[in-house]
C-alpha cells in the first residue's frame, strides 16, 4: 500500500526525523576531481550503442551457423561492416566530447566536423537526473542529464561517468543551481512516500492500455482454442501491434517501479526503476505545475494519480520515453488524501474554493459540464475538467508565461469565452473553460497584474 510517511495509515504513524549528524550522500571529497576538461567514461561507446550492437549480433549469428554459402555470407558480412560503422562512430562520439564545470557553469563540446560548445548557467537550471540502464549498470555507470528552462527545452547528458562521479557532478550542480558553495554535500533527505508494487501493478492493468492489452490477449487465448491455424496468421499480422503495446505498457512499469519520492532542502528526489533506473532532484521552485488523474475505473477504488511538469525538452531522439517526459509522477497511483497531502508538500497552500461555469455551459459541454470548475488566489490557479476522467490542475502563478482568451463560434452565440493561462511547461496548464464572457474580461484586466506580484513574491523568498 502507498502510505505516506508522516500521514497516520493503519500501520505507520508519524515519520521520524532525520537523524542528526553530517548530511547524508555521495561523498564529494572521494569522488574523482571534475576540475578542469574531462572525457566520458571509455566504456560510454559501448553502452550507448548496446541495444543496436545486440541487434546485430542476432542477426549475424544466425547467419553465421546458416548452411547457405552463398546469401547468407554476403548478408553476414553486410551485417558485419555494420557492426564496426557502430563501433567506431561511437568512439570517435567519444574522442570529441569533453566536458567540464568551470565559474559553476557546465559546458560540453562535441563534433567532429562541426564543433559544439554548449553552457548550462546554473540558474536555468530545472532538473537533474541520473539514469542507469541495465548495460550501464552491469559496466557501473551512470548518466547524468540536466534539463535547462528554455522554450527549446535543451537538455545536456554526459554518458556516462562512473556512477561516484556521475553522483558527485549531481550533487555539484544542484549546489550551484541553489547559490551555494560548489563542494556543498547534499543534504539529508526525509523519505514522504513509496508505491507499492502490487499497487503499481493493478493500477496499470486497470487504465486504459492495460485493458487493451487484456482484450488482446482474451482473443488470442480464445483463438487459439477454438481456430490454432487461424493464431498463427494474426500474430504474423499484428505481431508489431502488440509488440508496441506490451511495451508501452511495460514502460509504464519500469518507469514507476517501486519509486521513492524524498523530501530536501535542494527539492524534490525521485528514485524509480526496473531494468533502467532513474534518480531524479526536481528543485524547490521549479515546478511549473501539477495535475491529478482519476481515470474511470479507478474511482470506484478511490485511486488517483499526481503528475508534476517541469519546463525542457520533452524527449530527444535517443532518450528512453520513460525517462524523457516533462509530465512526471510523484504519485503513480494512491488515494486522495494522500495526493492531498503530497500536494501541500510541493505547492502548500493551494486554493480549495471552486466555482462552476453558468449553467448555459451545458449547451456546449454537455458530458463535461459536470467537471468544470475553476478557483484561484494571489498564488494559485486550479482548474478542473475532463469528460471520462477527472482531471485537476494546479499552477502558480508566478509560472505564468502568457494569458489567452479565445472564443469559439458555439461560444459566443452562448456568451462564453475559456481562458488560457500558459506556463513554461509543456503539458500542464490553467485552462477556464467555458466561463462567462464578463467573468473572462475581468480577469484579462487583472490577472497580469496578480501574475507580477506572485512572481515578484516568489523571486524575494528565494
């Protein structure tokens, strides 16, 4: 069961607090200097090209102990040449890019022919990670990946460092991201929750891909009995189907596999992960919002599931989807109350008095009018929607980028309009659908000026 430490559950009581003593973590002074230029890792061409390194592997052995001396052979040298194009791309990857942490900015250079130097200043600074992949793992690396507040969403990793280092130039950047001195250990921690497996697993056979994924399965079982040469055909015909589907939803497991999800003065730590594991410091301040699911078939069970976004890229080329999504879960799936109470932990004091759209919104909305709502403060916008399943957002408004009104053709013959409050973020934002035109006008003349405010409040508590 997901229980809260610090929430009474029927087990637990209170969490205590962390035991006193030096803070807890990677210790900086044994971890290798990262002073000055450095390379990767030498085994980092490996592990990055692993995956398309056993793919051809397969092949060529099959080919290989194959009787055919002729296809076969020029197949297997084909096959061959490619595995040496592999490797020696990843070296040469390797032998151009250097990095280095110099006036408490992370710069990387890369490129054979066209030579790249990119700075990351602390300050923009949204959130570091470090992913371990199974081959990374077995070889001891790690990769850190830091994501930099920009509306092209840049991201730097350095793949892969041992993971001491890999921990150490975390630590680092984190420090600086917090304007303290850069050899700063981290500091302790205080664990708020942890998701339990069986949980974890149920919730996922219970949304909507999992429910898929069963259907599929039935009918094949079933075909199998009844017609077994009519399974062969449609598992040749959909076999890249349900190869896609199995691993969507696989991962969904490996991404929120017995997460951790840990309180510290540098911000919110997330630890998660089967085959590839990820640990990730989301810092103080740096959320641009956060939003709570309640799918359908959920919520006869009282489940729910809390997603944060953070400003960056969503996903490059060769980052696992799991790990390369802006819309994070702090909470994969757990009751209300405690969604509400790990919400007051990372935007504390949210605004609970909602006010519904007027009654002509039913014209318009009619399955969703029932969701609608919106409420807000000098601090916090929340709204809610959705038409199968529940959908709540909450944004800060110091988070605030830009302020919409749009007004559809149903919309004005009914006299509404929906506003759009739009963050830094990708995915999560404050929308207040279908509201009254006089209401959305009076809060296009004001909300700019409550917007400064929050932002000025938050940039004099930091």
């Amino acid at each position: 069961m997901t229980q809260p430490i610090g929430v009474p559950g029927p087990d637990t009581g209170a969490a205590p607090p962390p035991p006193p003593g030096p803070p807890t973590g990677p210790a900086l002074d044994a971890a290798p200097t990262i002073t000055g230029w450095h390379r990767l890792h030498p085994l980092s061409p490996i592990v990055r090209v692993a995956p398309a390194l056993g793919a051809v592997l397969l092949v060529l052995a099959e080919n290989l102990n194959s009787r055919n001396q002729g296809h076969h052979q020029t197949t297997a040298l084909i096959e061959a040449a490619i595995l040496v194009l592999l490797l020696v791309r990843g070296y040469v990857s390797w032998l151009v890019t250097r990095w280095q942490i110099e006036d408490g900015v992370l710069r990387i250079e890369s490129g054979l022919l066209r030579r790249t130097s990119r700075r990351f200043p602390p300050e923009q600074l949204q959130a570091v990670d470090t992913v371990r992949p199974l081959v990374a793992r077995i070889f001891g690396l790690a990769e850190v990946r830091v994501r930099m507040a920009a509306s092209s969403g840049r991201s730097g990793r350095l793949s892969y460092l041992q993971e001491p280092a890999a921990e150490a130039v975390r630590a680092r950047l984190l420090a600086l991201a917090h304007g303290v001195a850069e050899h700063t250990p981290p500091p302790p921690e205080r664990v708020l929750l942890s998701i339990d497996t069986g949980r974890l697993i149920a919730s996922i056979l219970l949304s909507g891909l999992g429910i898929i994924l069963e259907m599929v399965i039935v009918a094949l079982v079933a075909l199998a009995v009844v017609d077994p040469a009519a399974l062969g055909a449609a598992l040749s015909g959909g076999a890249t189907a349900l190869i896609g589907l199995g691993t969507t939803v696989f991962r969904r497991l490996n991404s929120d596999y017995q997460l951790t999800v840990a309180e510290a003065p540098d911000g919110l730590r997330l630890r998660s992960g089967l085959l590839q594991t990820t640990a990730e410091t989301i810092p103080r301040g740096r959320v641009q919002g956060v939003r709570m699911i309640e799918p359908l078939l959920w919520r006869p069970l009282g489940w729910c599931r809390l997603v944060v976004d953070v400003a960056g890229k969503q996903r490059s080329g060769h980052e696992n989807r799991s790990v390369g999504q802006t819309l994070r879960a702090v909470l994969p799936v757990g009751d209300r109350a405690q969604a509400a109470w790990l919400l007051d932990r990372i935007l504390p004091g949210v605004p609970t008095d909602l006010h519904p759209p007027p009654r002509r919104a039913r014209w318009k909305s009619p399955l969703r009018y029932h969701y609608l709502s919106w409420g807000g403060d000098g601090t916090y916008a929340v709204t809610t929607s959705g038409r199968v399943r529940r959908v709540t957002d909450w944004v800060p408004l110091a988070k605030v980028q830009s302020i919409r009104r749009v007004e559809g053709p149903v919309q004005r013959r009914l006299r509404l309009a929906t506003m759009h409050l739009d963050t830094a973020g990708r995915s999560i934002h404050a929308i207040l659908r279908d509201r009254d035109r006089a209401e959305c006008a009076r809060l296009v003349a004001e909300l700019p000026a409550v917007c400064r405010a929050a932002r000025l409040a938050a940039t004099a508590s930091r």
